[in-house]
C-alpha cells in the first residue's frame, strides 16, 4: 500500500486535514462558547403551574436556581423512566487517576465504560495537527478499584487508540497509525489486525456503535486514487466487516462521543448544509436534511434535533428512529451540550460553560432535565458502565489568583441510584 502514495497524495491530504479542521471546529467552537441554558416555549405563561412546569426543559441558567429533583410534588406525572434517570445523583465510589500521569504535558483521554469496567489512555502532548499519540491503556475495575495496564507504546510509535471494546469475548481496538505521508487506520482482534485502510480525519476518531447484535463505525478514508470517501461499516457477531455506505467527502461524528444509546447517526458536510443520517429499525440509513448550525443528538428511541431559533436559542424537535417522522417538541434550548453522551433508555448527560453536569432524557413526548449536584465541577466525560451505573471522568485545573494553572486533578465518580 505504501508504494501508492505519492507527493501529490500527501499536498492533498493536507489540504483535506486542514478542511477537515475547520469543519470540526464549527460545533467546538460553539460548544465552548455556550451557556447551556435551558429555557421554556417561548408561549408559555409565566403563571404556569408548578406541575406543569415538569413537562418543560428546566430553567438551567444558574444551578442553584434550577428545579431539584426534590421540588417535584407527588402528584406530579412523570413516570418511572424519568424518575429512574434523575436518580443518578448518589456518588457510590471515587477513583484517583493522578498516579498514571508521569511525564510532563501528557493527559489522559477517557474511552469507553462497559461491564463494570472503565477504560482509558494516557496520551503524550499534541504534535502540531495530528492527535497526540498514546502512552499506555489502561482497564478501571469500577467495583473493586484495581487499575489494569493493557498495554504501552512509545513514541516513536505513533499509535493512537480511537476506541477500544469487548465483543463476542474479544477485544476490538481501534487504532491510528501516524505516518510521515499518511495515516493507517487499523482494527485489531485481540492484537491480530482485520482491516487496514488511509484515513484522513485527525479530529473525528472513529467510534463503535452496538445496535442489536452488529457494531457500527464511521470514517473518512483515501483511496487509491486520492479520492476522500466518508464510509459506514458493520461488524458482524462473525467478525465480518462490511461496507453499508459511502459518500463522497467527509462524514463527521455525531457528536464526538461514544454512544451508548444502541441507535446509530452519521453527518455528512456539504457545500452550504450538511446531511444527517440515521440507521432505521431496518437497519437502513434514512437520511434528514439539516442546516450546519443545527445540532443532533442521538438517544435510545431517536434523535432530539435543535434549530436555531435566535442567538444561541433553539427550538426543539423530535426525530423518531421507528416512524421517521419529526415532531416539534414545543420546547426551547439555550446554548450547545457539551460533551454530550448518549446513555440507555432515552437517558443522556452534557456540561455547561462552567463545567456543571447535567442528566436528562425523553419522556412523554418532553426533554427534561436535572443538575447532578454531586458531581464537582471540571471538564467531565460520561460512561455507561452497567444498567444501573454511569461513569463520570472529570479533569480539574487548580489556577492561582492570576488564573495560573499550579496542578491538575483526575478523577473519576461512580453514579447510581
């Protein structure tokens, strides 16, 4: 594959690295600069009932304002999905990840939580525009504490681990390979590799998404012509992989974000909008066309879908995976969830600009949402790690008086009911 890339090959991927960058940083940007608060219909009555206004988005713009948990009577309707969500707020353990961090400028990157396990990477500091590569991986036995080392790379290796999971008794590894001219995307079975392609997306890292019994992956990818292809694969219980679309250009993740929601969506950038996709209970793409300021999130049953409506204020639909239809939810949104994770049973999480974590989900036709008051502020990452469990990995600057950062803290809580 190597004798293939010419100089021309390496111009050309530079040149789509660099789209590729401004495309991505459009969502971060505006993640960074929001405020995160919820608000009602803008029709709404300010006389309303305190009943009535559980069925809306809660008012979120400062926490300690913010409708708990405990305010909610007990003639109030919502049903046991939505209290089951909210009771995510007990902190049953804490972890210290401080020790695995050893050398100056290196980080660590959270990837996935599952069967009571956590994994995570440390990571050594960015290398201009490719992402920084891996040091070591790493396996959190939640209930017992223990740490596992994986394994470790240097350097010179240019390894970097996209995602990593258990399926079928194995261990799947998603990995990028960093080049002088290029970059191999590689999935390993158990250390043995299976796929071998070009990537070109140094941004957006191909994630695995289970639906039913098959695994789900984007990425962008070069063939040998130099031609960029956004592409959706399927990994069978079988370990087969297969190719179920492509589209010229780029697809962009979802939300950069493992999902654990079990439903599947993919973004595609175009000229002026972008394309969303989304696997139907067919296991078929369906495709909706959106603006690129608006912003998908996936949850268990569909698709909550936010259109801009005013400066950072967006109105709220509801994309339903089994019907295809999208109904206007008749609530409103300020700002962009950042670090937004899918969870199960319609349940997802996201912080603020100030780093306050959030729990919500879909229920009876509304979004609602609470604060996680238990949860210290910090640039937080969210993981299912069981049914009745979430993961929340937080990083902490600690600044002097002159916003100096003097230490950096993280760590980890483990939220059940």
């Amino acid at each position: 594959m190597k004798h293939l890339l010419t100089t021309r090959m390496l111009i050309r991927s530079r040149k789509h690295l660099r789209l590729c960058l401004a495309f991505a940083l459009i969502p971060l940007y505006a993640a960074g600069c929001s405020t995160s608060n919820i608000v009602n219909s803008p029709d709404q009555s300010e006389k309303q009932s305190e009943e009535s206004q559980l069925n809306q988005v809660h008012d979120a713009k400062d926490p300690s304002e913010s409708s708990q948990i405990d305010d909610v009577p007990e003639n109030s309707n919502q049903n046991s999905n939505t209290s089951s969500a909210f009771l995510y707020s007990q902190v049953s353990q804490t972890y210290n990840f401080g020790s695995y961090v050893l050398r100056e400028g290196e980080n660590i990157d959270p990837l996935r939580g599952e069967n009571g396990n956590f994994y995570f990477q440390t990571v050594a500091p960015l290398k201009g525009l490719m992402t920084a590569p891996t040091r070591a991986l790493y396996k959190l036995n939640c209930e017992t504490g223990d740490i596992a080392e994986l394994s470790t790379f240097d350097d010179e290796e240019n390894i970097r681990i996209c995602d990593v999971m258990e399926f079928q008794g194995v261990q799947l590894q998603l990995i990028y390979r960093f080049n002088d001219a290029y970059i191999e995307f590689i999935i390993l079975k158990d250390g043995q590799e299976i796929y071998n392609s070009l990537a070109v997306d140094t941004l957006n890292l191909p994630k695995l998404t289970q639906v039913q019994d098959n695994l789900y992956f984007s990425i962008s990818e070069m063939d040998i012509t130099n031609s960029v292809f956004g592409n959706v694969y399927r990994i069978g219980p079988d370990f087969s992989i297969e190719q179920v679309y492509t589209s010229a250009g780029y697809i962009v993740g979802l939300i950069n974000t493992v999902n654990y929601s079990g439903n599947f969506g993919i973004g595609i950038h175009q000229e002026s909008n972008k394309r969303f996709g989304f696997l139907d209970n067919q296991d078929q793409l369906t495709f909706v066309e959106v603006q690129n300021d608006d912003y998908i999130y996936p949850l268990s049953d569909g698709f909550m879908h936010l259109k801009p409506i005013s400066e950072k204020v967006y109105s709220i639909s509801w994309i339903d995976k089994e019907t295809q239809e999208e109904i206007d939810l008749d609530q409103t949104f300020e700002g962009v969830m950042g670090n937004y994770t899918a969870l199960e049973n319609n349940v997802f999480m996201f912080e603020d600009l100030n780093q306050q974590s959030y729990i919500g989900c879909f229920d009876g036709g509304q979004i609602k949402i609470e604060p996680v008051e238990s949860i210290s502020s910090g640039l937080c990452r969210y993981a299912q790690i069981s049914s009745n469990s979430l993961f929340v990995y937080i990083h902490q600057n600690n600044v002097n008086e002159n916003g100096q950062t003097v230490s950096k803290d993280w760590s980890g809580a483990l939220l059940q009911p």
